[in-house]
C-alpha cells in the first residue's frame, strides 16, 4: 500500500428485511467517518464536497455476517463494484419477526491492508404487528432545500446546500409532529437506533454520497429513522434528466410494496419532482395497498399531468391530502381509518397546538 495512502472503510447504509429476505449494501471509500461540528464556512465546505468527491475502492472483498433469530451465525461474501458499493440480497429461511417493530444489527469485515477490519451495519424488521408502513420523500418533503426553481434557485441557495451542517438546515415546518403522530409511537429504544411501531422508509433522488449527511439531520430532528433509496449520480441524462426522478422513486416504491406483500403503505411527498404522478402510478399498480397519500405543496401551479394524477389517485380510491402545511385534520384521518388510533389523536392535537390554518383538502 502506498505510504500515507488512506486505507478502505465500509461504510454500511440501512437495510431491511421479511421473514424470506433481506437486503442491505454498503459502499467502500478511501474516507474517514464523517464530521458535522465544523465552525468555518470553509471546514462546511470542504466536508460536503469531500463527500461528492468520493474515493471508492473497486474489488474489494467484503463479508458479511447475519445471525438468525434462533442465534445461528450465517456468512456471505460480494465485492465492491466500480462505483464501490456491494449489496446483499439473501434469502432466508422462514426467520420470524418480533411483534413489534426493531432494528437488528450485522457485521460487515473486510481487510484493508494491514489488518481485518469490521463495521456494524442496521437492518429494519417491520413487527409482526405492523400493518401500516410508511413511504417519504427528503427533499422539500422534510428538508427544505430551496431549489425547485432551477438553476436560479441553486445559485440563490448555495449556501444551504454547500455550507451548512445538517443540524443547521432548516426542517419542513411540522414534519417532525406529523412524522412522529404517523410512526405510532415507540416500538422499541434499541441499542444503537429507535425504532417506530409503524415502519419508515424514504426514497429520495439526492445521491448516497449524502447519506450521512440526510440520517444526521433526521436523527437531530427526532424524524423517524428507516432505510433510505438514495441514487448513484452520474453525468449523464439517464441521472439528470427531470425524468429520472419519478422512474427512481416508482421502482423503488414499487420494490418495497413487492418486498412487503401482507402491509399497507401510506405515501407523502411534495409537488416539486412529480410526487402526484409517481404516486399516482403505483396508486394504480398496487390497487388497494395504499391507505393513504400525503402531498405538500411547495412547488408552482400543477401541471396538466399533475391535474390528472390528482384525479387518477381519487379515481383509485386512496385517501389524498394537500397542503401547504403539515396541518392534517380529523375529517382526513378519519377517512384512512385512524380516527380510533392513539396515533391519530396526536396528530389532531398536533393541528390544535400549533394553530395552523391550512389549505389542506382530503379528497376520497
């Protein structure tokens, strides 16, 4: 290994799993754990753009080490691909899941050139219990970002995007009381990560360079942790193109709907990346499995192909929301069946104490 040449680290992302399998990746870098207490605009600078210019390690072996619930210790081996990621798609053998939602722990090793080196990875096991689970968009969803207007907005906004700390960006007013009412409390503290009676998981377009940065910001907003479906950016219109975004977050929706064939998702997202048609979409693909669809409006006038997702989703039977504030109300909720919930009662007090008066619509 050259001299002062910075060794590989795995770096786990969050994985899931069912009773028949599960899923989790990581991604090998040239790169310390990340920092997020930098004062100087400067040292914010150079930690965010240390993270998109990214040093992977291609070819790289990686184990990875499950132990069952009755305790028996199963290995698997992958390498990095060129990008530095390794992913593990495993079938299990009938593991049953706890009545309550949790966090289980894995165990990736690997060698980095002087000697074995290990990383702890979480992997999200929905409770038995768990009927209900929830799917989230990031971006102007629950973190404001400032740039649905383009270009023009990026260079407005640069600073939030390039030079500030996740404890320091700005939350979507309200999303940590909604987030908090629709997990449904605590399921269990966990050693490492709490988890929520009803599972969370978010899709987003932001790259998985900024996973840490998204999670850090989610745990320093009490948000609801769960598995992220980030992308891997590229220069190339396949990832740029406006496009991309809703085929991204339709087949990663429409993955986890596969995955967990015996629950019911509730969608939110905002009207900045054609949330309304992907959501739309998967309304209709997965008829009956939607409870409900949760719509921010941050974005300008809807299109004529918004206008018509709108009416696709009420034509589908799915409770829809829109608002401008997170301010959900009694009349909504009790459309999706939450009313008798201990959960929905806390989202009517949230709408109480906050004293919002929205523009909020539910529509069945």
């Amino acid at each position: 290994m050259p001299l002062f040449r910075t060794p590989p680290v795995i770096f786990p992302f969050f994985g899931y799993r069912s009773p028949t399998r599960l899923r989790i990746a990581a991604r090998a870098l040239r790169s310390r754990p990340p920092r997020w207490d930098h004062d100087s605009r400067f040292a914010k600078m150079r930690a965010l753009v240390s993270h998109f210019a990214s040093r992977e390690v291609a070819g790289l072996p990686v184990q990875l080490e499950i132990r069952s619930p009755s305790g028996a210790l199963s290995r698997h081996a992958g390498f990095t691909d060129d990008e530095g990621y390794v992913e593990f798609d495993l079938e299990l053998d009938g593991w049953p899941l706890a009545d309550h939602t949790e966090w289980e722990t894995v165990c990736f090793a690997w060698n980095d050139g002087s000697g074995a080196r290990t990383a702890e990875g979480y992997v999200l096991a929905p409770g038995a219990s768990a009927e209900l689970a929830v799917i989230s968009d990031i971006d102007d969803t629950i973190i404001e970002t400032g740039i649905t207007g383009g270009l023009h907005s990026v260079l407005r906004n640069w600073k939030r995007i390039l030079a500030q700390m996740p404890a320091e960006r700005t939350p979507v007013p309200g999303a940590d009381r909604l987030y908090s009412a629709l997990s449904g409390g605590p399921a269990s503290p966990g050693k490492h990560l709490p988890a929520t009676r009803h599972p969370f998981f978010y899709v987003s377009s932001s790259p998985w360079n900024l996973f840490a940065y998204l999670t850090t910001f989610m745990r320093s907003r009490k948000l609801p942790m769960g598995p992220l479906q980030l992308r891997d950016w590229g220069l190339n219109r396949e990832t740029l193109g406006s496009a991309s975004h809703g085929e991204h977050k339709i087949a990663a929706m429409a993955g986890l709907l596969a995955f967990y064939p015996d629950m019911r998702f509730a969608l939110i997202g905002d009207d900045t990346q054609a949330d309304l048609v992907a959501f739309a979409r998967i309304a209709w693909k997965f008829h009956g499995r939607i409870a409900a669809i949760f719509i921010r409006k941050a974005g300008e006038a809807h299109s004529p192909e918004e206008v018509q997702a709108k009416a696709d989703i009420v034509r589908a039977g799915v409770p829809l929301w829109l608002g401008s504030q997170y301010d959900v109300g009694q009349e909504f909720l009790a459309e999706i069946g939450l009313t008798h919930d201990e959960e929905a009662e806390q989202i009517v007090a949230t709408v109480r104490d906050s004293g919002q008066e929205g523009d909020a619509a539910a529509t069945a």
